[in-house]
C-alpha cells in the first residue's frame, strides 16, 4: 500500500461500487485512506466481501489485499458510513420516459445526511443536469443533517471519467475535473482527489463541472451520430466509408476520428446528452436540436443492422425467418462486459421478432441480466466453435473483442456483417 505523505489518511465513503464507484474506492484505499463501500445490492456487495471483482479494471488481486488489511470494507449497512471526513457519490442516474431519474441520488443524499458532521465533505460524481449539485444535493444534505453547507460542511461536484476496458487511461492518469460551492470547498475537494490522482483540473463553480462532463459526452454522441449517418449513405451510394474515414485520418489537424457501430451503449452516450437537452428545454425552452438529431440516429442503428443483415441474407437467397443468426459481442464496447444500454439486446429482439433463431458469444458479458441490459438473457448463449460458425446462415460481429480468434471466424464463417471493420474477405460485408 502507498502512503501519500501530503495528505492525511481520511475516512472516505463511496456510495455506488459500479464501474465508477469501485475503482475510485480501490485507489483511495491504495493510496492510504479508510474506505468504506457503500452499496444497496446485497449480492454486489457479497461478491465483494470475497474479493470478487465484478469490474475489469479492477482484479481481484488488488482486491485481496485491501479487504485483509481492512483498508478497504464492502458495505450494504448505512451505520457504516458515521464519522465520514470525505463522501462520494457514485450512483446511477438513468432516464425515466425521457426524464431524468435522480432516485438513487437523492435517497444517498438522505443516507448520507444522517451522517453528515461539521468539518466533513460530500461530493456528487454521478452523471446529472447542471444545477444539482446546488438546487436538490445539497438542499437534501442540509434536511437531513440539519447542518448548513459551505457553513458547516464542504460540498462539489467532480465529474467522472471511467472508460471502462481502457488501457491507457485509467482513474489516477485520467485528469480529474473538480469544482466546489465556494473556495474551501473546493480546497477540501483539491486535497482529496489529489492524493488519488495525477492531475486535478478545478473550475469555478458545479454548474461549469456538470456541463463539463455532458459537454464531454455530448460531443462524442453527435460525432458517433455523424459517423453512423455517413456510414449509411456512403453504403447507399456505394462508397466505402471505412476508407474515407482512415484518409481524412491522416490529417494532422482539424478532425479528430470517430468511426460507425451497432449503436451507443453504456451509461454515457444513451443517457448524458438528453440530461443537458432535457435541461435546456426545462430552462429555456428551447430544443437542443443536435442532441435530438444524434439520438434519432443512433437509437435507429440497431434497425440499420438488421436490414443490412436482411439484405445480405436476400443476395443469398436466404430469408431472415428461420435462419440461424450469431451474434459476436454482447458488450457495447470492445474488450469489457459492461451490457448496459448495449445496441445488442435491441438487434436480439429484432431478429427474434422476425424469426430468426439468435445465438450469442461474448468471453466479457457473464452477467447479463443487469436490469439495463435489455433482453439478453433471453439470447442463446454458445462458445465460438468452428462448427457453430460454419452452422450460421449469418455471423453479425457487433462487439470487436481482442478474445475472438479473427482468422477462424473469416475461415469458417460463410457470411459475415462486421460492424466494426475487423475482417475481410468476399463473403464478409462492412457496416
């Protein structure tokens, strides 16, 4: 374990041991402080406690150690969070019926607020529209305590940035954007994150830390959309994208790539975007027109696929109906099991509706039955055999994991939709 000489060892709760939540709540306790993980999902927590990660970023050997020296301690108890010195916040916000779903937040705020003290500090991670943090957080923390913030106790807003499966860039590397509701808020908040990370970027108010992480977002989303357009004229028009996209890549400045898919899954892409557009039509009034326009987009690749799978299938004279359709890649992204608004368990449903019999593999995804993973764990789950690829009437490859053995798809595969440019040959169509 590391000990930060420039910080002392707090006592830190994280409420939320997700994606987000469990690799902050292993660096705290790497770094020295006392963490307790605070989680609502008893069978979450139980995998815990027998230092069983359920994330990929974080092993269960870093795991082991921690819960043996108690530096680190799964938690569904509430009482476990008294004499918090530092609180974070980690919780899901989804969208209900286009709306956001601030549930999870605001029952840790009253969790919290019981045992909030003076001197104590409580930051919001979660994903939200600018102005939670001061209009509804805080306000909840001061009910619930009975304590003033700014006055008695410091509170901010730290945007997360988990890119689940990254190599590269983890949580400690990752610069870390900050903000509190005045200045020793901010500092308390500074102290903390910094023995955590590498680089600590403070801004000056929560509202500008919420609209940075939506901006952050956003901005893929619209050039996912943008991407995933073009894919589907240039095909009409019969260009390869694919191509254009790796030329104008060569370009030292001016474009940054962004490349076709299935669709957008996890928390990020499906959900942040409609935050700040629900924001500014609650506020203003107005429509935010380029969120509105990515949304339409992407939420209809899934239906993109299937009828370029129809169409592959029709050139072979093969109906839909009764064919046998494997599905490589359950994830929304490659190389972790994160399921979560995966464009996958649309394209499931689809096929299945149509006809078709629908087997999937995915090394990643073991639990597939997270509530917002769609209807995958109704999907026949098969190992990549070279029997099972040469028995699809059509292989649909939506995930490009490094585990897939590549050569022995193209090899035994007779046709293949790839929708992430990973494979060539005269039977394998690009998305």
């Amino acid at each position: 374990m590391i000990e930060n000489s420039e910080s002392p060892r707090l006592r830190v709760v994280i409420v939320g041991q997700g994606y987000v939540g469990l690799p902050l709540a292993v660096r705290a306790a790497e770094v020295g402080h006392r963490v307790v993980g605070l989680d609502v999902d008893v069978q979450r927590v139980k995998r815990l406690m027998l230092g069983e990660s359920y994330v990929e970023d974080i092993s269960n050997a870093r795991l082991a150690p921690l819960l043996e020296s108690g530096a680190y301690r799964p938690s569904i108890d509430a009482s476990d969070c008294a004499e918090f010195d530092i609180a974070i916040v980690t919780v899901p916000t989804p969208l209900r019926d286009g709306a956001p779903d601030l549930s999870h937040v605001e029952d840790a705020a009253l969790t919290l607020g019981s045992h909030l003290v003076r001197g104590a500090t409580v930051v919001l991670e979660s994903t939200t529209y600018p102005g939670t943090t001061e209009e509804l957080f805080g306000p909840l923390l001061e009910h619930a305590s009975g304590l003033t913030a700014g006055v008695d106790f410091h509170l901010g807003y730290s945007p997360e940035r988990i890119d689940p499966g990254n190599p590269s860039w983890k949580l400690e590397n990752t610069p870390k954007v900050i903000s509190g509701i005045d200045a020793p808020s901010t500092q308390a908040i500074h102290r903390f994150y910094a023995s955590v990370v590498e680089t600590v970027v403070p801004v000056s108010s929560c509202k500008e830390a919420e609209l940075t992480k939506l901006l952050e977002n956003t901005f893929r989303h619209v050039n996912i959309a943008l991407a995933n357009e073009l894919a589907i004229f240039a095909h009409e028009l019969d260009i390869d994208i694919w191509a254009a996209i790796d030329a104008a890549s060569t370009k030292p400045f001016g474009f940054m790539r962004f490349t076709p898919g299935p669709g957008v899954g996890g928390h990020c892409l499906p959900i942040d975007p409609s935050y700040l557009s629900w924001r500014v039509q609650r506020a203003l009034g107005r429509n935010f027109r380029f969120v509105e326009l990515a949304n339409d987009v992407n939420n209809h690749m899934p239906d993109y696929v299937v009828r370029r799978l129809v169409g592959g299938l029709n050139e072979r004279k093969k109906s839909l109906n009764g064919s046998r359709i494997l599905l490589l890649g359950l994830a929304y992204k490659a190389n972790t099991g994160d399921a979560r608004e995966t464009p996958a368990a649309r394209i499931a449903e689809l096929l299945t509706s149509m006809g078709a019999e629908v087997q999937a593999a995915d090394p990643h995804v073991i639990d597939d039955a997270h509530p917002r993973a769609g209807n995958l764990a109704t999907v026949q789950r098969v190992d990549v055999t070279p029997e099972r690829l040469a028995a699809a009437d059509a292989v649909v490859l939506l995930a490009d994991h490094d585990a897939f053995d590549y050569p022995a798809i193209t090899a035994h595969a007779t046709y293949i939709l790839d929708c992430r440019r990973r494979l060539v040959g005269t039977h394998v169509d690009s998305l």
